[in-house]
C-alpha cells in the first residue's frame, strides 16, 4: 500500500489550540490552584501530566496505527465501554466525586470519567456498525430502528448517571453520523422530536436544571443565585473588551466567577484576551472542523468517513454548548471546552481520537 503523509495543517491547528489552552489554562486557575492547593501551577500540571502529555504520545502511537484496526475491534470496544459506563454505579470503583453524578471510576490514585472514553468508542463501534448496515438504514423496522438502538444505549447509561451536558454530545453524535449515512429524512425528523423531547424532560424532573432553564430565559430573575455563573461570565466577556485586561490580568478569576479552570475558561480567555484573540481561537475551531469535513469528503472508506463525521460532531457540539452557554446563547450545561478546560480524561481521548484521524488522512483515500 502507498504510505502517504499525514495532514499536518491539521496536525498544526490541533497543537496551536492545545498550546493556547495550556497558556489559558495557567493563567485561569492560578488563584484557584493557590486557594485550594497552595500551588499556583496546580491544575496546570496536572493537565500536563495527566492529558496533555499521555495523550499526545496517544496521538503519535495512534497515528502510525492502521485505522481499520479500530474498525475490526469496533464490538469489543463498544462492550467495554457499556462496562465501564455500568461500572461507575458499583460501589467502590464507582465515585461521586463530590457531586451527585455518578460518573467517575477510581482505580487506586488514578480517576477517569467513562463517558470521555464513551464518546470515541461510540463513535468507533457506530462507524463500524453504519457502513456494514448502510444498505439497511431506509427501512424504519429492520434498518432505522435497529440503528437507533445499539446508538441508544450507551447514551441511556449516561442518562442514569446523570450528566446532560455529555448526553446531548452523545446525542449530537448519534443524530449527526446517521444523517451522514443518509437516513431518511421522516426517520431523522422522528429522532430530532424524540430527542428534544428527552432533553426536555431531563431538565424538568431535576429542579436545578428547571431553574438554569428558566435564568436563560429570564437571566435578570436571580443574578446572585442559580443565574451567578452566568451573570459573572457575561461580566467577565464584556470587561474585556476588544483587546482584554492583558494575560494573567483576570480579576473575574480570583474567586468570583465558578469554575475558572474547567466550562467557565472562555470567560477569563475573553476577559483576558479581547474580542479580537478570542474571535482568532474561535477561528482556529472552525478551521479544524473544516478540516476534519473536508478530509471526510476525499475518504473512499466507509468507515472512515463516519468516523470522521463523528469527531467533527463531537467536537463541534461540545465546542458551542460550552462557548453558547458563556456568551448566554445557552443555557450552562458543564461541559467543557475541547482541548482547554482541565481534565486529564477529556484531552487524554481528545488527542488520542485526533491520532486516528492523521492515520486517516494517510491512508483514507484509498479503499483499504
């Protein structure tokens, strides 16, 4: 088979956006490293040790491993992670971790969050599952439903968990690769309803997310209750200006704003920053997923096309319900920003699923 070379403007974009979250990353939650820890560095070095680091030798590794590899293991995969999702609600493996969501696994000092690993191999195992049943998908009982199912699943374990933030992503992911696969229309019309309507449910049997529901539609309602995080994330855009307070200059950071270090980072990148930088790192988004459509348009596999469509899905559904629910398009969700927020897991997976797609960019268009 012809080697060819990996897609390295892709490559470039991928490390410029992870250099500039590190930066903002230790610029965010230097207060609240020192409050918490007494270490300034705190969450910056464990994103390095953590996600940063280990997941870019995943992307090298993965990079140089043939894509169909994943695609013949696509089961497997798609059994472990409903065990691991199953896993989080087993006593004494499972955690809480300080919330009410059951959605981390201990195993011995090291904590991870399934559903972050749920997400790629979802997107695998439905690659897989979509280009050997393609032909199927027009009919609605043998084709359509079936699809929907094995897509389901997962998403409903972590409905039980639960986390509604990661839920709609999951959905985006599922809705969007079976669009791809030219469902039909009337079937995908039948899932958009069903969908919005189990969003809208999840939020009105949970009071908290009733009431963060009702702050977005009515934000001046409670600005120093369950509206004060996205009260003091707008405050803190809006002081920046178009060229913000300067790198390190956030005032919003020292424990006014929640959740600096994690969903609520693009605030203090805005506040930092400006409009005009932030408008540039919104750009170099839209530039990656650009890239991850059009190296999915030149793909001749089946598969990898999916699996492309699914990490455009994934990145950009995360991307605007974390930077939508900052700038008050949203209501917040938690969810955090791709390749940005701390968390080992979230980048760890990031990078290692942005080394398939450079394998893909090899070999994809050929049919292998």
């Amino acid at each position: 088979m012809e080697r060819l070379k990996s897609d390295y403007s892709l490559f470039i974009t991928v490390i410029a956006i992870l250099l500039f979250g590190l930066v903002m990353l230790s610029s965010a939650s230097s207060a609240l490293g020192q409050a918490r820890f007494g270490d300034s560095f705190f969450y910056i070095k464990r994103q390095l040790l953590f996600g940063a680091i280990p997941g870019f030798i995943s992307l090298i590794i993965l990079s140089k491993i043939q894509y169909t590899f994943f695609q013949k293991l696509a089961s497997p995969i798609y059994i472990g992670i409903l065990g691991l999702l199953i896993a989080v609600f087993i006593p004494g493996i499972g955690s809480a971790n300080n919330t009410s969501a059951h959605s981390w696994l201990e195993l011995g000092p090291i904590g991870f969050q399934p559903a972050e690993l749920a997400k790629l191999g979802l997107i695998i195992f439905f690659a897989a599952y979509l280009s050997k049943y393609k032909e199927r998908l027009p009919d609605f009982k043998t084709g359509f439903i079936p699809a929907v199912i094995v897509g389901m699943i997962p998403i409903v374990l972590v409905i039980l968990q639960p986390d509604i933030g990661t839920v709609a992503i999951m959905f985006a992911i599922v809705f969007g690769m079976l669009f791809m696969a030219n469902t039909k229309i009337s079937h995908m019309s039948l899932l958009a309803t069903a969908g919005v309507a189990g969003l809208l449910v999840m939020v009105l049997i949970a009071p908290y997310r009733a009431a963060r529901l009702t702050i977005f539609l009515h934000p001046a309602l409670d600005p120093q209750g369950i509206g004060y995080q996205t009260s003091q994330a707008l405050l803190a855009v809006g002081s920046g200006g178009v060229f913000g307070l300067g790198l390190g200059r956030s005032r919003q950071k020292f424990q006014y704003l929640p959740e600096v270090h994690a969903d609520s980072i693009f605030a203090i990148i805005s506040e930092e920053m400006g409009f005009i930088i932030s408008s540039l790192f919104v750009g170099l988004l839209l530039y990656l997923f650009y890239k991850l459509l059009s190296l999915s348009k030149k793909t001749k596999d089946g598969f990898a096309f999916l699996f492309l469509q699914g990490i455009l899905f994934w990145i950009m559904a995360q991307s605007f319900l974390n930077i939508g629910a900052i700038i008050g398009l949203l209501p917040l969700t938690g969810v955090p920003l791709p390749f940005v927020s701390h968390g080992g897991t979230s980048l760890f997976i990031l990078l290692s699923a942005i080394g398939i797609v450079l394998n893909i960019s090899k070999y994809g268009e050929k049919n292998v």
